[in-house]
C-alpha cells in the first residue's frame, strides 16, 4: 500500500521513505576542503533581505546573521542585552533603552539612538508595508541622548523588550537608505550584524562574511552560505556531498528519512514550535458547533501521532501554549483521545455519520496532515487534504480573507518571546488577522495578558484562557516540536528553544 493510503487509514506506519538510490553511493568527505565556510540549509528561501518587509522565521533566519536586535534571547532562554545594555519601564506608557557605545553598521555609519528612532518609526510606517505586527502599541519614538531613546505606546506593553528580540528589534542605517532607497536597501543590506552581505542568488544561495568589526568580536566562521533544500532527498545529496553542512528546519518525519545514512549526524533540542489545526468557527458549516470542534480533539490521538509520524521529536499541548513560555498552565490537560467519544458529540450535534471537509495544509507537512485525516476518518469525519506550496500558503495565512486556507488547516507557531501573547496574539483575539473564532470573554483575557504589568494578573488570565479555549475548543490543539538539526562532521553549534539560526557562535573544523 502507499504511504499515503495508509495514513489516511489511520494505521500510521511509517517507514523511512528512501532518498533516490543514486544518493548512497555519491557520499565525499564531508569536510571536501571547503575551507572555513559554514554551509546553512532551510527548507525554504528569504522572501526578501530587508529585515522589515518580512514576518517569516525563515527569512529572520537568515537576516539575522547580518541585523543585530535591541535585545536577544539567549541559550537560556533568558532576555539579554544585545544592540540595548539595558531597559527600563519609566512609566506605564515609556520604555526607556540605553544603548552599547561604540557599535557601526557594515558601511561605517554609526548605530545610535537616531537610527533606533529612525528604524522603529520606518517599521510603523504605512508605506514601509511592514508584516511585524509586535509592535503594535508603540506610537512615537524620541531620542534623550545619543546612546539613549525612548519608546512610547499607546497602551502599556508588558514584554515590549521581549518583542525586541528578533522581527521588532532590528536596527537599520537611516543614511544608507536615504542614499539607495528602499530597493536598493534590499538589493545589498547593510545592517551591524556578525555577517556581512556578499551576494543573493534566490531559490540558490544566500553568502556572508565574517564582520571583523562586529561589536562582540568576529566570528570563527569567515563565510556563511544558506541555501534552501525543500525536501529530504535534497537534503540528503546536499549533506552528502558536501555542498551542505547543516539542516534546520526539518520536520520529525523528514528527518527520519535521513537517520542512518553515512556522513549525516541527527541532533535534536527541546523547541518550542507549537503546531495546531485552526477550525473556522465563523463561516455557516459543522466546526459552528461547540460538539463538533471537541469531537475532533478527541478523535485526534495526539501521543499516537507523535509517536508513529514524529518519531517521538514532540510533546503534546493541551490548550495553544507550550511548555516554557510564559502563561503555560500544566493543570489545564490535554484532551482525552477517545473515537467512541468523538462519535457520540458528532451525533449529538447531529452528524451520526460524520461529515466531509478540507484540510489544508503546506506539502512540507504533508505526512502529518495525511495522518491527521487517518485519524479523523476513524470518527466518521472525511477531511480531504489540500497540500499546497509553501509561498501560497504563507500569502493565504496571511491575506485578510481568514476562509483563504478553508475550513481546516494545519499550523505551526514559534514562539519567539517566551511568551504566550506570541502564540495567541494574531489568532485568537477577535480583531486580529488570522482570528476564526469570535469570543468576547476571549478578548478581554487577552487584553488583559498583553496589557497587565502585574505578572501574576497575566498568569492568571493565560491560565483562564487555556481553560476557555479547552471548553471551546477553536482549535485541534497539536503539540510542539523538537529542533532537528542534520548536519555532517564540520560544524559545532546549538539553537535555542525557537531554533532560530543566528550562527554567530558556530565553528567549523576544516
């Protein structure tokens, strides 16, 4: 029987498909003189290399190596100090950031308050069409003194230093883009990161080099290419005869696909990448029903799935928010898994005999969603997969149009911040892009937990939260997913929890 087939009838065997036979006996040595070079893989490419037209980890990924952020979360998964030394709240409404002395863009103009003021207020502009939605309490910005500036919101942000750390945080030349203008800025991107930038070739290659000036030293590694591999069997070729020498991103079952092969390594690290089923409680149609929507958390056998499709690189959530993120509540439990129980709710909001949907998902999931429909059918529930790519999924999550991706689809969410308002911020409150489910109660928790400087009054509303959601059940709530990393004998590096791959602190044996 197909793989397929037999997902889809819930038995989830799932044996390593086998890269093209060609690929095994194509192994070099790994290490084919390639110098002091550190060769990054992804399963996809930067949409664009200016920092601030962009809202996907994948392009962050890569732009981080050349952009420096205001803050940075480090191995410890703690807040530390990076283009800022310190912060402050010095009233409700103002955070106040002092900066490092000292450090330059790649082009030598200095980075001071002047351009923190200038990147912040270039990212909130209309016309810059900027994606990064974490900032969107912050109404002016104002320079105290050349090392020192002011954030002002609107309301009082909690974690604004938080959402500092990545999307929000980056800092870019004001004089540079005067000069070369918004296009030319992305053509060659200037930032005060450990790289520099050489060349894009998109769909090809991404190259850097180390930055000598770099504020915190140069790196070990003089160049770093990224390059995409969309699948396993590239992955594989590419590891194996050199052109590679790391692979993030892969999903669990990819990366089994690559386990025992000659010259590739696995590593896994607990992440924090949380993947659920956003249900369409809006539209006229089955997932209206209350019943209906906690039927499929039932009939879904979460531990079955990370199991037999996963590989065991996962851990179950109960209600949206993962375990090391703020606002996680351990007593809110996971569904129980049970088909007779899934059937009698069916029938209850009556369908005794299931009904038939769509769920749609990235092809680079598409084994996870095949055996999510498995599971499904096992309760009378027929969801059609609809594997689309990547680039069309990421404009339909992302449109204004919350049916672009239909009743159902699969997603995942990295919860950069430590936070939990990272995870429920764009869909759970009402009023935010891709929200499918409508709850006043909702939103005032959620007001609460991002506006609230009183921790434990936060706490306690992402734990009323939980408990709501798990009642309501807007979601199939998933699981969250190790860091996989494939990579041959070269490279020495760890993520963090949210994997992101910011390779300053990589090192390479020749």
């Amino acid at each position: 029987m197909r793989r397929r087939d037999v997902l889809r009838l819930g038995g989830l065997i799932v044996p390593a498909l086998a890269a093209p036979a060609l690929l095994t006996g194509c192994g070099t040595d790994p290490a084919s003189s390639a110098g002091n070079v550190l060769r990054v893989s992804q399963p996809g490419d930067p949409v664009t290399m200016d920092p601030q037209k962009q809202g996907d980890m994948t392009s962050m990924n890569a732009l981080i190596n050349m952009f420096d952020t205001l803050t940075t979360r480090g191995r410890d998964n703690k807040l530390h100090p990076r283009l800022a030394l310190s912060w402050t709240a010095t009233t409700p409404l103002t955070w106040r950031f002092r900066l490092r002395p000292g450090v330059t863009f790649h082009n030598g103009e200095p980075c001071d308050a002047a351009a923190v003021k200038f990147s912040i207020e270039r990212l909130l502009n209309p016309a810059t069409k900027s994606p990064i939605v974490e900032l969107r309490y912050v109404k002016s910005v104002s320079v105290v003194d050349p090392l020192t500036v002011d954030l002002h919101t609107s309301l009082h942000d909690p974690i604004l230093p938080d959402k500092l750390s990545l999307f929000g945080g980056v800092v870019v030349p004001p004089r540079y883009l005067a000069e070369v203008g918004d296009t030319g800025f992305a053509n060659h991107p200037v930032g005060t990161g450990p790289f520099t930038f050489v060349h894009w070739q998109q769909d090809h290659e991404l190259r850097m080099r180390a930055y000598p000036k770099h504020w915190e030293g140069r790196p070990s590694v003089d160049e770093l290419v990224f390059s995409p591999t969309p699948n396993p069997s590239t992955s594989l070729a590419a590891l194996q005869s050199g052109g590679v020498d790391l692979v993030a991103g892969l999903t669990p079952d990819a990366a089994q696909q690559l386990d025992g092969y000659g010259g590739v390594k696995l590593d896994g690290y607990t992440g924090i990448r949380t993947s659920y089923l956003s249900l369409n409680t809006l539209d006229k149609g089955p997932l209206r029903d209350r019943r209906v929507r906690q039927a499929l958390n039932h009939a879904v056998d979460v531990p079955l799935l990370i199991k037999a499709v996963l590989g065991g690189k996962a851990t179950e959530t109960s209600a949206l928010i993962p375990r090391g993120a703020f606002g996680f509540d351990p007593s809110v439990k996971p569904f129980t898994r049970s088909v007779a129980t899934a059937r009698r709710l069916l029938a209850e909001a009556g369908y005794p005999h299931g009904f038939s949907t769509t769920l749609t998902a990235s092809n680079i999931d598409s084994n996870v969603a095949e055996a999510l429909s498995g599971l499904l059918a096992k309760a009378g529930v027929d969801a059609r997969v609809d594997l689309i790519d990547p680039g069309t999924y990421s404009d339909r999550l992302t449109s204004d149009n919350h049916g672009a991706l239909g009743p159902m689809y699969l997603a995942a969410s990295t919860v950069w911040t430590l936070d939990g308002e990272s995870m429920v911020q764009s869909n759970v409150r009402s009023d935010r892009r891709q929200s499918r489910w409508h709850s006043k109660e909702a939103d005032k928790l959620i007001d609460i937990e991002e506006l609230s400087g009183d921790t434990a009054k936060r706490q306690q509303a992402f734990s009323d939260l939980q408990r709501l959601m798990r009642v309501e059940a807007p979601f199939v709530f998933l699981y969250q997913v190790d860091n996989i990393i494939a990579r041959n004998e070269r490279p020495r590096w760890t993520p963090g929890s949210a994997g992101v791959l910011d390779m300053e602190s990589a090192e390479v044996t020749r």
